[in-house]
C-alpha cells in the first residue's frame, strides 16, 4: 500500500527490478509484467528492470520485451512464478 498513487518506497521499487528482470528472462511479455504490478506502460517496469534487476539490454532489448511470446514450457514456469491468464492484480 501507499499514501500517494505513483510513489513507492525502495525497497519495493528495488525488489520490482528484480522480480521484473526474472520474468523478462523467463520470456514474459514485457507489457504483461507491467500489467501483473499495475503499471498501465512498460516504460517504468522496463526501467526498475533494467536499474535493480541487472537485465542486460544487450542481451534483451525493449523491443524484444515487448515482442516475447513463451513457450509452452515457459508459460507452465511463468504461472508457477504468478504471471499467468487472469493473474493481473
């Protein structure tokens, strides 16, 4: 929870990058790992991704990001993690 809409405190902006950069690398779309923390845009979660999460964008591009479609294996490791159909907050 927050006080201000927009505003989170550190720890939980850092703790995003990380956890962005793992379904980014797992081939997550990035627009649904933005909509899975309630981002409406890819930009900020592209951003914390690449601050916190230590994504390297010579190895995924934006682009890239927005383009992934998994595979079947990683759809089944993507809803394990909770990115799946119908698991947007």
């Amino acid at each position: 929870m927050v006080f201000h809409e927009g505003r989170r405190c550190v720890p939980c902006t850092e703790a995003v990058g990380r956890e962005a950069a793992q379904l980014l690398g797992r081939g997550a779309n990035l627009l649904a790992v933005a909509e899975h923390f309630g981002y409406s845009g890819p930009d900020w979660v592209w951003q914390l991704a690449v601050k916190h999460g230590g994504l390297d964008q010579g190895e995924l591009s934006k682009a890239a990001a927005l383009a992934q479609h998994p595979g079947m294996v990683q759809r089944v490791r993507l809803r394990r993690a909770g990115l799946g159909r119908g698991d947007t907050p």
